[in-house]
C-alpha cells in the first residue's frame, strides 16, 4: 500500500475517511494529518475494534479507492 498518497492528500482524502468512519470527528482527523498509525488507534478507540481488524478495515477501505 502506498500510504505516501494518502499522507500527502489528507485534506482532500479526510472527507473519504469521515464518510467511511463516521465516528471520527474532525478534531480527529485533524489530528491524524494523514498517519495510518494515528488512524488506526483513532478507529480503534472510537469503535473498540482490535488493532488487526482496524488494520485489515483500513487496507480493504483503501483497495476500494478509486484515485
């Protein structure tokens, strides 16, 4: 996965990410500013999903992409 994409086009890319996690909030994805590390510990306290499952959420989320 190139995450490169998403670090570098976060303010376009965070709109796709509150559609999908509609619990985060936008001090959230301001805070995660485009790590995948951030985003996954922010799904994961927002939705109590273990860190392999949020893991496997992100990757199959970001395969469904169309850039």
């Amino acid at each position: 996965m190139d995450w490169n994409r998403i670090e570098g086009n976060w303010k376009q890319i965070k709109g796709r990410v509150k559609e999908q996690w509609g619990r985060l909030t936008d001090d959230d994805l301001d805070e995660i500013d485009g790590s995948r590390e951030q985003l996954e510990g922010k799904i994961q306290e927002r939705y109590g999903i273990a860190r392999d499952r949020v893991r496997q959420d992100i990757d199959d989320w970001y395969g469904r992409q169309t850039w």
